[in-house]
C-alpha cells in the first residue's frame, strides 16, 4: 500500500497499524485480550522455554499435518515451521478474527494455513484441506474459561481427528484441565515450565 492508499484507509485500519508498528505482536495480543478476555486467557505470549518444551516430544519426521488451535499472533508458529518438513503443512484455527487476519498477513510460508473457526471444528477444517487425520495438535486454549460445553466438544474432537501415536500437546496455567483431558487421552505424560507468565502446566496425551 502507498501513502496516498494508506491516507484514504478507514480510520480504525489507519489506528491499528499504527498500534501494530508501534507495540509489534505483543500489543496485538494485549488488544486481544482487553477484547475477549475469557477466550484469549492470558495477557502475554507464551515464553522461548515454555515453546522448546512443548514441543520436544514431537518426532518431525513422522508428522504429515501438524494443528494448532488458539495461535494468537503466532508464539508457536515460526517454532513449528522452523521444524516441520518442507512438505508438511501446519494449520492454525482461532475464533478471534483479528488474530487470523494478523497471521495470514505476516506468516509467508507456502506450508502455514491460518483458518478462522472453533477448534471444535477440526475435523472438518482437517478434511477441508485434505486430511483424514492430524498427527500432532497443539493447545494453548484457556480450557477452564471457556464457555460451557466447550472444552468437551473440543477433546472429542482431538482424539477422534488424531492418528493412532499422535499427540494432543496443551499448555495451560492449571493442572485443571488435565482431570478432563484424561476423560479422552488415557495416557498423558506431564511437564511444567516455571520461567513463563504465569509458570506453566504442560500435558501430552497420547492417542491408543
Ligand atoms: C492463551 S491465548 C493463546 C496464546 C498463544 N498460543 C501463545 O502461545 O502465546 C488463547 C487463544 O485461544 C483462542 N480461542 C479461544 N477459544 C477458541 C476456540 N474455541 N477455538 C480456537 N481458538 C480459540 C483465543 O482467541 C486466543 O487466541
């Protein structure tokens, strides 16, 4: 966009880029959270430490499709491309628009997918784009504020879309949402990660 497009945009848009060149993802996410804070749950990203020890049990060369629900403005993003194989592909689901539209704008890898949607809604989004499982997903969903219903739905769906050896990864600020995610995953390996904020309660649940 030139100067004289940049001057004719809307306002708000002019307001939001300025605020985006100012304060970069950080003050996306914040703006995100002063929105919707019972869906965003957290007021900062999470940190290098927490991302290195979520991921460390995945096997790269046994991921096809890798699914990630609640990017936000991409904290795990980048990680995940930097391992993923070049002919893999990472789909990314949140229900906050403006986070997708974020990602979709700055993320420009032919492999990165950012869909606007629920997590609920996985399975068809996988099918959409021509899967028939996911071999790892990744969370970073607030489980215990979200609305009603909503967390179940979501483990449903996870274990049913996974591929048998796959993993659901999630971090989360309690060890709450373990107790519903050993409903659906009936093996979880558990983790923890001080140096993040707030410290860190990390589960990988297995699928059979
Ligand atoms: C704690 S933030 C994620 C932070 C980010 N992944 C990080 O590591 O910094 C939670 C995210 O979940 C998204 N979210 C909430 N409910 C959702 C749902 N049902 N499906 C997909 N995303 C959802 C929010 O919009 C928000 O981006």
């Amino acid at each position: 966009m030139n100067s004289t497009q940049a001057a004719r945009a809307p306002l708000h848009q002019r307001v939001r880029r300025k605020a985006e060149r100012m304060f970069g993802p950080a003050g996306i996410f914040f703006k995100g959270f002063v929105k919707h804070p019972v869906m965003v749950g957290a007021i900062v990203p999470s940190s290098r430490r927490t991302i290195a020890r979520v991921l460390s049990k995945v096997d790269w060369e046994r991921c096809d499709l890798f699914v990630e629900y609640g990017p936000g403005v991409g904290t795990f993003c980048q990680p995940v491309l930097d391992r993923l194989r070049r002919d893999a592909r990472l789909i990314v689901i949140d229900t906050n628009p403006d986070f997708i539209t974020y990602l979709a704008r700055t993320i420009g890898d032919s492999r990165f997918i950012a869909v606007h949607g629920s997590a609920a809604d996985v399975e068809s989004i996988v099918r959409q784009h021509g899967y028939d499982h996911a071999d790892y997903v990744l969370s970073g969903l607030p489980f215990t504020t979200l609305p009603e219903g909503v967390g179940p739905a979501i483990m449903a769906a996870t274990q049913r879309v996974l591929r048998p050896g796959g993993a659901f990864l999630v971090y989360q600020y309690t060890a709450r949402a373990r107790a519903l995610m050993s409903r659906y995953f009936h093996r979880i390996d558990k983790g923890f990660e001080p140096i993040n904020v707030p410290p860190c309660v990390i589960s990988w649940g297995w699928k059979d």
